[in-house]
C-alpha cells in the first residue's frame, strides 16, 4: 500500500525521468549528425519556455504516457540500437511537437513548427491534425486565444484547447468520473482516453499492438459511464486503491480483444497508462485498474533503485501464466496479484448470493498464488538487500491473510482451479521448480 506522499514521490521520479530523456534526445541528434538536431534543439527550447510560463501544462504533457514511449525510442534509434518493433525512422524534431501540446494546454503564445510523422502531426496528450497531400510539417500558431495549423497552403483551426474534434483534428477525449457524495475525500477523477497517438503503446505505430480503432463517441460515452460506477466503487469502499489510481494513471488506451477475451496491460515505457481491452464491466474495470496500478507502481521504483538480481536463466511457476517466468516477471506478477488479493479481501464482503461465493474464490485462489510466487521469490540466493524486504513486507502482508477464513465451497473450487492450473503447466513446461516440488497440495503449506 503506497501512501500519498509515495506515489507523489513515484511521479516526481517519472516527471524527471522523461525530462532528462528528453535532453538525451536533442544532445544524441547532434552527436549523430541527424539533420533535424536543430530543429530537435529548438523544441526543446521551446518546451522549456512553457514550462516557465505554464508549469503545470509542460508538467502534463512531459509526464504523458506517450512522451516516454516516444523518447525512448527515439533514443533508441539515434543510438543505433532499436528494439525489434520499433517503428522505422525517427523525428527528433517531434519536440517541438511536445512544446506545441504544452502550449495548448496552457493557452499560452507560440509558433512551432511540428514533423509529420506516421501521416500525423501530434501533439502528445492533446490531438493529432492529419495535414493534407505530403506535407512534411505543420506550422501550429497559438496566440494565447486559438490555435491555427497550416500545412501544404491548407489552414485549419484547431479548438483552443484542443479537446474536440474538428476537420483533420482528431482530439483525445477526457473521461470523467465524479466523487461519490460532496464532502466525500476523495475527489472526481479525470482521464485522457488516448486512441490515436502513434506512441500511445508499443508497436502502436507500427500496428503491432492489437490496437484498437478509434472508438466512436457511443463507445466512449459507454466507458465513460462504467468509469463511473468503477470509481464510486472504489472511492467508496477501496480507498488506498482510488487513491492510488489517481496519483498512478493518466490515461486508458483500447486495445482490440485477442480471440473475444478479455486482456489488460501497463508498459514500464509509458508510465500512467492503461491499456485494456472493450467491453468491460465496472468490477473487472476496477480489478484490472487495481492489478495495473500495482505494475506501474512496481516499474516506477525499479526506475529508482536496484531490486532486480542479475539475470541467471532460472525460471519459474507462475500460478497466473502458462509459460515459467524469469525472476523479473514472477515479481512483478506477485506484487501485482497481492493489489488484486487485496481488492478481492474487501469485496467478498459487499457481494451477494453467488457473486460473494465467486469473490471468496477470487480471493483464495489469488492469496494462495501470491503465496507460492512469495515462496519462490525468497528461495533466489542472491537477491539485494532491498529486494529481501521489499519480499519479507508482502510476506507479512499475507501471512496476515492466511489466518482469515474462507468458506469451504469456495476454498474447494480455488484449490480445484489450482491444482488444474498446476498440471496443465507441467505437462507444458516439465517439473516446477525445486522450491515447490514434493508439495502436494499447492494450496496447503509450502517451503
């Protein structure tokens, strides 16, 4: 459970982390010889006398899920080593692109002259204008009351703050959530539905990510209510949760539903966004809210300080995944899956008839495979000391959890659940590992 000041702390590392990727940006297209440094300077420049003028319109735009993604790889690609999905090319005079976003927000004067790229100029947490012909460039004018682009000889006005559509202008749309009742601590919560950055994602701009579409304005409308219901629930009765939230994520990004199922994830390159797939009902919204806050908070700190072990080829049994995992992953996935324990320890509570019986399920089978994850974390030999207790507190934390009781229909079904998981892993993937073998129920006491 991080506190307030925590998750400040984890924005502030974030809000830093981007900026000094920023300046590696300008100072690698000069080093490179790239033929836009200049204009890579000049943005930047220009995104540093915003900040000056608008602080908390630079701090929004910086802080954007997709500037990270952006910057990393265009870091990536002047220093010769993009990953496999990268999108080809880079446009590091896409900072201008970013002082124009800060502009925007911050009705504050400016010209900017912004790259085409992906067939759109854009404006990290604003919109995307899709100039007309070949343009190579947009010129963006804001005169501290509008905004007008030109491009190829074609002007087009674009909505002074930049929040709804227009001709060519394609806006990220807010989604608003109220708090439940007036005087109520916890607050409403905004956040930007991002469908049409090309860095909104990995391989969102070379189409690798399973994105989905624009959505149409009755979907939106749709989320924008399940958000709602999502936060009364969790401002009401999840409270460390809610907050957490509104201090970790920005953003939502629609991905497209693999095969009809359901699926979430959080990239450690685009802090503060969520990418989840639709439809979705406001439990599963907040669950899958709860489980991603948990990642970006755990991303977030490894930004900051050493709990990795180096890597030794040792993989493990994750009770959540098919396949073994590095020690990386299986801690992550732990961490995450306590937030969920966590969610599901409250709720059984509130749910009624058949839904509570499935909440106590949830929360069983989720308390026994933080568990054998915890285990299996502990066994490593060399783990930092920082990492020994961060693993020793959610110990703790579960240790608490193990003394209450469940019902004894739904410890039956979590034990079935797991066990099934555990033999179709095997049969899959050969013996667990040591630290786990000779168990015979994985349910009961291990190690």
């Amino acid at each position: 459970m991080a506190t307030s000041g925590a998750i400040e702390s984890l924005a502030a590392i974030q809000h830093s982390r981007n900026l000094l990727l920023l300046r590696a940006v300008v100072d690698a297209a000069r080093r490179s010889g790239h033929p836009e440094a200049a204009a890579a300077r000049r943005g930047f420049e220009q995104l540093m006398e915003v900040k000056r003028r608008a602080p908390d319109a630079a701090a929004a735009v910086i802080r954007h899920p997709s500037t990270g993604g952006w910057g990393l790889h265009a870091l990536r690609a002047l220093r010769g080593g993009a990953s496999p999905g990268d999108p080809p090319g880079v446009r590091p005079a896409q900072l201008a692109g970013l002082a124009a976003a800060a502009a925007v927000r911050g009705r504050s004067a400016g010209a900017f002259t912004v790259p085409v790229s992906h067939g759109v100029a854009c404006l990290p947490s604003v919109g995307v204008l899709t100039p007309p012909g070949d343009a190579d460039t947009v010129r963006i004018v804001h005169d501290g009351r509008q905004v007008v682009a030109t491009a190829g000889g074609t002007t087009t006005p674009i909505p002074a703050d930049g929040g709804e559509d227009a001709p060519g202008w394609r806006a990220l749309r807010t989604l608003r959530a109220p708090g439940p009742e007036k005087g109520e601590a916890t607050p409403e919560i905004e956040l930007l539905l991002d469908d049409v950055d090309p860095f909104r994602f990995p391989g969102a701009a070379s189409g690798g990510d399973g994105r989905a579409e624009r959505l149409s304005a009755a979907a939106v409308a749709e989320l924008e209510r399940t958000l709602a219901e999502t936060w009364d629930l969790l401002s009401r009765h999840h409270r460390s949760s809610a907050r957490e939230l509104s201090g970790m994520v920005s953003t939502l990004t629609p991905l497209d539903a693999a095969g009809g199922a359901f699926r979430s994830a959080t990239s450690r390159e685009h802090h503060g966004c969520v990418a989840l797939s639709l439809p979705v009902d406001p439990t599963q919204l907040a669950v899958t809210l709860v489980h991603e806050v948990q990642h970006g908070k755990l991303a977030a700190v490894t930004d900051a300080v050493r709990l990795l072990p180096r890597e030794d080829g040792r993989l493990y049994y994750a009770p959540w995944r098919p396949d073994p995992r590095p020690f990386a992953g299986l801690l992550h996935g732990t961490y995450a899956f306590l937030g969920v324990g966590r969610f599901w320890r409250r709720q059984r509570w509130l749910e009624r008839g058949e839904r509570a019986l499935a909440a106590h399920l949830e929360y069983a089978h989720w308390r026994d495979a933080v568990r054998l994850g915890l285990v299996q974390l502990g066994s490593h030999d060399r783990l930092p000391a920082l990492t020994v207790r961060f693993v020793r507190g959610m110990r703790r934390v579960l240790d608490q959890w193990c003394a209450e009781p469940v019902p004894g229909p739904a410890a039956a079904l979590a034990a079935e659940r797991f066990n099934a998981h555990r033999e179709r892993w095997i049969a899959a993937n050969g013996p667990l590992p040591g630290c786990l073998r000779g168990a015979r129920d994985l349910t009961g006491p291990v190690g």
